[in-house]
C-alpha cells in the first residue's frame, strides 16, 4: 500500500480538490451527453454517463494510488484518470447490454 504522500489526491488542499471534482464533472457532462448521443439505448443517459465517467475517473486514479503508482505527473494522472473513465462505461455498458440479452 502507497503511503498518503505519494498520490496526487492525497496532496490536494480541500478547495483544490473540490475544484478538480467540477472540473471533472464539467466535463464528464460533455462526454456524457456526446455518449448518450452515440450510444441511445445502450447508454445511461447524459446525467448516469457523467456520474459513471466521474466515479471512473476518480477511481482509476484512487486505485493506482493504492498499488503504489505515484501520479506526480499531472499527466500521468489524466491519462490515467480518463482510462479509468473509458474502461468503467464500457464495462458497465457492455454488462447492460448482455443483461438486455437474457
């Protein structure tokens, strides 16, 4: 387990943090609503495609965090973040769509 000095969200100050989740979520909203657009049924419509992309983008970043992964880099820590993102609406979408199937 990485010590709580060693990621990028552990670092942040309150207000820096609260700051980076509405940026986050500002543009979860964007893809969200461009998802919803592609996707249709398939999808979790603009508001669920966001909260999916926002706890996805946090998530990936928590997690490499607590393998060990220091995210010093604030690219590093995007990249990883909107990989996380990606990875948790094309699992859950492909999961309803398999679930839609049955």
């Amino acid at each position: 387990m990485a010590s709580k000095g060693a990621g990028v969200l552990w670092n942040l100050e309150y207000g820096w943090l609260m700051m980076a989740v509405a940026m986050v979520a500002v543009i979860a909203f964007i893809f969200g609503a461009a998802l919803d657009v592609l996707m249709r049924d398939d999808g979790f419509g603009p508001i669920g495609n966001m909260t999916l992309f926002t706890a996805g983008f946090f998530a990936a970043i928590f997690a490499v965090n607590c393998y060990g992964i220091p995210l010093r880099d604030l690219t590093l820590a995007t990249a990883t973040g909107l990989c996380g993102a990606f990875v948790t609406i094309a699992v859950l979408a492909l999961a309803k769509a398999g679930l839609s199937r049955i």
